[in-house]
C-alpha cells in the first residue's frame, strides 16, 4: 500500500497471504477474502489496484490465479472501494519505463521510488508496482481534469 501526497509517494505497508496448498481451494479462497478485508478494514484504502490475469503457459495456474484474484477484487468492492486493473505490461511501464524489464529491475525501482531500505520480495515488488502504476495514472487523468478535460471510468469523454 502507498500514499500519494502531490507527486510523492509514501510506502505505507505490504504483505502477502501464504494458503496451505493441501487446504481446499474453497478454503483458500475464503482465506484471501478474509485476509484482505481485514487488511482494508485496518488500513482504509480509498482505491484498489490489482494487475490483469494473463494467459500462463499452464492453464490450470491461470484459472487459480483468476480465482484468487477474483476473491481479492470481491473484498475490495464488498468494501465498496474502486478497483482499477492494470496489465503486467502497463505496470512495468509504469515503473521501469518499458514493459519487457526483468523481476529484479522492478524490484529496484519500486525499492528507490518508495525510498525503500532494501528490496521487497518478487511478490511484494509486483503489488506495490501496480500501487505506483495505479497513482502514476490517477495524477494523469488529475491532471486532465485540471486542464478542463472530461474524465468518466478512467476514459477521457
């Protein structure tokens, strides 16, 4: 999780929710679900950003992919909160400056922007990665809205 404050960024926290994987996935699920509405209930975010599921080489962590990602969305809206979904791509662009950069270059650049004391897990990196990729185009379309443009569902109008 970050703060945006102008154009800076705050690391506030991060985490990540480790599931048996001898528990059924109902269970897992249920444990994403809970895990991150306490998470929301103690932090109180106002926006969520999650990263698009991409087609994997193996479809079947695809489809538990979805499933997880799906759980973690259902306890953002349940919340009421916004959820935006950005690419892999868009969030490497975002933080890197091109969308092809390797696991470690997003690691290093989420640790300078965040002014970090070490570099987060691969894990943590990407999350906070999309958190940073998420504020870098609310203080776009910000700005848009500033220059008078019509912004609706993150889409100029």
């Amino acid at each position: 999780m970050v703060t945006v404050t102008g154009s800076r960024l705050a690391y506030v926290t991060c985490g990540c929710i480790r599931s048996d994987a001898r528990e059924a996935l109902p269970a897992r699920l249920r444990m994403i679900l809970a895990d991150l509405t306490e998470v929301i209930a103690r932090e109180q975010p106002t926006e969520v950003a999650v990263e698009k599921v991409f087609v994997n080489v193996n479809p079947q962590s695809t489809l538990l992919l979805g499933q997880a990602r799906g759980a973690a969305i259902a306890a953002a809206v349940q919340a009421g909160l916004p959820v935006a979904e950005y690419t892999a791509l868009q969030v490497k662009q975002a933080v890197v400056g091109h969308g092809k950069a390797a696991k470690e270059q997003v690691q290093e650049m989420v640790k300078r922007l965040l002014s970090l004391s070490g570099a987060p897990s691969t894990d943590a990196a990407d999350a906070l990665a999309c958190a940073i990729a998420h504020a870098h185009a609310a203080a776009g379309l910000l700005g848009l809205r500033h220059a008078g443009y019509r912004v609706r569902g993150g889409r100029l109008v």
